[in-house]
C-alpha cells in the first residue's frame, strides 16, 4: 500500500481505535491503541490535539506556528504527519 499525499489542503485525523489522552503517570499525553501506547514529546501533542478530521495540514501548521511566536514549523508538522500515517496512527483525507 502506497503512502497517502499530504499536501497542505490535506486533512488529518486520529485514526479509529486510537485515543489521545493525558497519562499522569507518565507525567505526559500518550496514544493508546489496542496493541500498546506510545509515549509523546510535546511537538507532537501539539500536532496531533489538532488533528481533528476538520482542519487542514495548512492551518495546522499556522495554528502551531502562532503558538511558537510565528517559528515556520510546516517541515516538522509533515515530517510527523508522514510518520504517524505510516504506523496507522494518522488518518489522511
């Protein structure tokens, strides 16, 4: 199966089965899904609270962006977005 295009009009999504949440525990957000947990840094805690079904890769990156003091952060946000379609994590309409 070939890698989804994402470009800047594409939309993201948790995918089905995965959930975002806080850990305390962890003392940070993990992605829990039927077969583990991933533990998140805070980059990608940003990006995937966004990734709603609902905005585009574009105004996730402006959305970021404005949060960091207007830092371009468009190669990071695709560069995890390519990531964590490529584990499943990630939905790309």
């Amino acid at each position: 199966m070939s890698e989804p295009v994402i470009d800047a009009a594409s939309v993201a999504r948790i995918a089905r089965g995965h959930r975002l949440q806080y850990e305390p525990a962890q003392d940070c957000h993990v992605l829990l899904y039927p077969e583990g947990m991933v533990t998140l840094n805070e980059p990608a805690t940003e990006i995937l609270t966004r990734c709603d079904g609902q905005r585009s890769v574009a105004t996730l990156c402006e959305l970021i962006s404005a949060e960091f003091g207007g830092v371009d952060v468009s190669a990071d946000v695709y560069e995890f977005l390519r990531l964590a379609t490529s584990h499943g994590w990630v939905v790309i309409d």
